[in-house]
C-alpha cells in the first residue's frame, strides 16, 4: 500500500511564511510525523503533493535523505485540493491512504485501515475528544456506511478525520466531478455519497488534531506532551523531576537520527558507569556514582519519548528496555554494596540482596499481573515504590553516603508495593 499526503496549500491562516507542513511540533515538523507513521504501518511509497513554496518541502525531503518518499508538484495548488488529489494519478497504481497534512493522528488505531479493501473509505471520530467539532465536518452514517455530510449538519454521528483508503478506481470519478464543478475534496465526496455511501472506518475518541491556526499549534503542543511524552503511570519522580529534563532533551533529540534503541543503550552505559563509581567506594566516586544513576534515569525516559514522538515504538524496543533495566538495577546494586562494604562491613550485602529482590519484584508483579488479568494495576494507592523512586533514592545513598539506610527503605517500599499488589481484586475472585 502507498499514500498521498496533500500538502500543497498556503495556510494563510497561520500567519506563517513556510509550508503549513514543515512548522515543527515538540521537534518535529508534520511532515516528519506523517512519514514516521506511515512507514511505521507499514506504507511503500510515499507521496507528497507539493503547491506552495514547493521548492522548501522538496529541499526538506533531500536533506533528510528519505529513500521512499517523493514529492508531486501540483500546478493547480491554488484551486481545490481535488486537484492536489489527482495529481497522484500517474504514480498510484495500488490502493493507498490519503492523508491531510496539516492534520496530526496517533498511529495506533489505524493499523487494522492498512489490511483493509475499499474503492473509497472515509475515517471518522464518533467520540471526538481534541478537535474543535465546530469547525470539523460533521458525518452522518447508517449501517455502517457514510449517508450525509458538511460542516453544517445539525444532527451528526461522527466528524471527518481527513484521513481516508483508496483504491486508483477513484481517480476517474475525481476528474468527472471536477469537469462538473466538483474542484474541493469535499465536493468530490458529496458527489460520491449521492451515488454510494461510504464504508467508514471509526477511530473512536483517538488523538487527532486540525491544525489551522496558530493557536492551534500551541494547543497540539500541549496535548502531544500530555499524551505522547508525559506517562499517565509515572512514578512521582518522573513526573515532578525526571519528564521536566527528558522532555526538553527528546524536543532536541528527535531532530537527529538517534533512535529509541540507541538511547536505551545509552542509559544502559551510564548506569553501568555509576555502578563502577560506587564500587570503587570513595567520597567522591559515590557522588559522581550517585548523579550518574540520575542521569540514567533521566535518559531512560527520553527512548519511549522519542520512540512515541517519531512513532517508532516496537515490542522489541520496549523488551530491550526493560531487560536492560533489570540488568543496570543489579550492576548498581553490586558496585554499590562493593564499595559500601568497605566502610560498612558485612551486612551492607544482607541489605543489598534484599533491596535487589525487591526492585525485581516491583517490576515483575507488574507484568505478570497485566499479563494474567489483561488489565493495568490499579494505581490510585501506589507506594511510591518504581524504577524512577529507586534510582533517585540510589542517587541520594551515594551523594550523603547512607548507602545501607538506602537499601533498606528501598526494601520496605518495594515489598510493601508487592504486598499491596498481592492483596489487589482480581476478576477472578
């Protein structure tokens, strides 16, 4: 499957000088996102039609070194974007999705469209939760297929998404709607439900935004922190410390080539780095040991960040990450009872293997549980007891030299969060 995606306009509404499609959001422009998610539903070819400043989205593409992805130049990019649409023609010879450029979508949902078949299916919101319903194209639907819609119907059951599948069949009836008038994309699919409504496909409340103006763009910022960068299940210090620094350095980093692997491992050295220091035991090696593991625990947030932001999140990434995480926690773990051992004797190890059980344990429950029941712990009551409270209280072990104090409220917050756990309902009781 390819897609087009229309990008030819001039969004006067912006008040911007440079192609709608190039502004940057958190670090990456629309067009970034557009191609990172289509290649990561697995699209072939990519197209762009271009209109204005063409020779700015052409010079982009270049630089970036996008080996899949081609622009259409539209000499008409000043009439209706039916045009934009057919000047896909000639290259299109399979179906493909048609996408927006200025509109911004979460990946997820539209995986199951890609496996789909349909001369002309439309992707509609009946739960709509981010855009401004006013301004959107209504729909009204019945079994299952599209009957009527327009930005003025008053009684309505979804909006339009922008985001549609098409087969080349629909190319002829494009050039017979535009000889008759026809010249936006919304005339083209008026004309089409006249004759035969749409089959629809429904998103259901999933992130999508418009963007138009230039409070549009600052509103999507905050949304895409709120839900692509911020986790709603970060521990306390990921939220209050930890996403305040990684979401200012993902903003940065997602304008390189760095991947969310590369990162992962990253964060792997550092900690494996802090774990030298503190076993080495000495006043100042356990301060750089104890900032290095913060260090780490902040860098560690910025893969799934990258990763949700260049929509390049994999199961193997995020196995990576947390083998990785399991292996750093007890490399930290040793160098710090090692070097501890020196000042504190014998029962610094005592400490240290209980503290280490408990970290596994966190985490283990964790998975286990949303792998048996298939569904997240409840957290309401959650005893601040995660990696990101557990790296922290590292850090301060190291900076104050209260090494085994640390491993010990480290093991009474881990059990007592398994402990909880353990006494949780489940469906099965």
């Amino acid at each position: 499957m390819d897609a087009l995606i229309l990008a030819a306009g001039d969004g006067t509404r912006m008040g911007s000088s440079r192609p709608k499609v190039l502004l940057s959001i958190n670090g990456t422009t629309l067009l970034e996102h557009h191609i990172n998610a289509l290649n990561a539903l697995g699209i072939k070819k990519i197209y762009i039609v271009t209109g204005y400043k063409h020779q700015d989205i052409e010079k982009f593409i270049k630089e970036k070194g996008y080996r899949n992805v081609f622009t259409i130049y539209n000499p008409d990019w000043e009439k209706g974007n039916a045009y934009s649409v057919i000047a896909g023609e000639k290259f299109l010879k399979r179906p493909f999705l048609l996408v927006m450029g200025d509109h911004y979508y979460q990946l997820s949902p539209l995986r199951p469209l890609v496996r789909m078949k349909a001369d002309f299916m439309m992707v509609v919101d009946s739960n709509p939760g981010y855009v401004d319903v006013d301004e959107a194209t209504k729909v009204r639907f019945k079994n299952g297929r599209v009957v009527d819609i327009g930005k003025g119907l008053k009684v309505f059951d979804a909006v339009d998404t922008g985001i549609f599948l098409l087969s080349p069949s629909i190319f002829p009836f494009i050039k017979n709607s535009i000889k008759n008038g026809a010249e936006t994309w919304n005339d083209v699919k008026r004309l089409w439900i006249e004759k035969n409504p749409l089959p629809l496909y429904d998103i259901n409340g999933s992130l999508w935004y418009d963007v138009d103006t230039p409070e549009d763009f600052e509103n999507l910022k905050r949304i895409i922190k709120e839900r692509e960068i911020i986790k709603a299940r970060d521990g306390i210090i990921s939220k209050t410390l930890n996403r305040r620094i990684s979401s200012w350095l993902s903003q940065h980093l997602v304008k390189t080539r760095i991947t969310p692997n590369q990162i992962t491992i990253i964060s792997f050295v550092i900690a494996l780095a802090s774990a030298v220091f503190f076993g080495l035991g000495r006043r100042w090696s356990l301060i750089i040991g104890g900032l290095l593991i913060q260090l780490s625990s902040i860098v560690d947030g910025c893969d799934g960040e990258i990763a949700r932001l260049k929509k390049l999140s994999s199961a193997y990434g995020a196995w990576l990450d947390s083998v990785l995480d399991r292996i750093a926690d007890a490399a930290v773990i040793t160098g710090m009872a090692w070097g501890a051992s020196h000042q504190f004797g014998w029962i610094v190890w005592p400490l240290a293997m209980i503290a280490l059980a408990g970290s596994l344990s966190v985490s283990y429950t964790e998975t286990r549980y949303e792998a048996l029941f298939r569904k997240p712990l409840d957290s309401s009551k959650e005893i601040p007891a995660k990696r990101d409270m557990r790296l922290f209280l590292f850090m301060l072990g190291g900076i104050f030299n209260l090494i085994p104090h640390v491993f010990l409220i480290v093991s009474t917050l881990s059990f007592a969060e398994v402990l909880r756990r353990l006494l949780l309902p489940t469906a099965e009781e």
